[in-house]
C-alpha cells in the first residue's frame, strides 16, 4: 500500500473513532471489529494488517490530541516504541 493511501486510511478510521467517541485506550478487539472491517473493505489487506492500521489510528489520535508532548521523549507514555 503506497503511503499516501496508509495516511489516508489512518485518517479516515481515526475520524470514525472519533465521531463514535471511542476512547483512544480501547483494546476490546469486538469494539474494533466495525473499523477493522471497514479498512479491509477499504484496502483489502489482511485482517492482521487492518487491526494493525487501527491501532495505528488510535495512537495518531492519542498524539494528535496530545498538548506539547514531544512523542520522541514521551513515546513509551503512548504505547510507542520510539527511540
């Protein structure tokens, strides 16, 4: 999948998870489920790669939402393995 399309579909979920207040700490696979199959629809990859993506989504939204943390120092706050 090209990045542009990546980025895309990150956005795209992480809108929906918003719109349908998800919390942003949400680990239940069942209520995932909906934008998990979404971006299979979507991209059509594979399950696996789809709950990765939404992970992905939450983690964007938890640094996007975030107020002057620098996700480099503070990544492990967020679950992130940055170095």
């Amino acid at each position: 999948m090209e990045e542009k399309q990546h980025n895309a579909q990150i956005e795209k979920i992480a809108t929906m998870l918003t719109d349908d207040n998800v919390s942003l700490d949400e680990q239940d696979l069942q209520k995932l489920q909906k934008y998990k199959d979404q971006t299979v629809s979507d991209c059509n990859i594979s399950e696996d790669d789809a709950i990765k993506m939404v992970y992905e989504a939450l983690l964007y939204l938890k640094l996007k939402n975030s107020s002057g943390v620098d996700p480099i120092q503070k990544g492990d706050q967020f679950g992130a393995g940055f170095s």
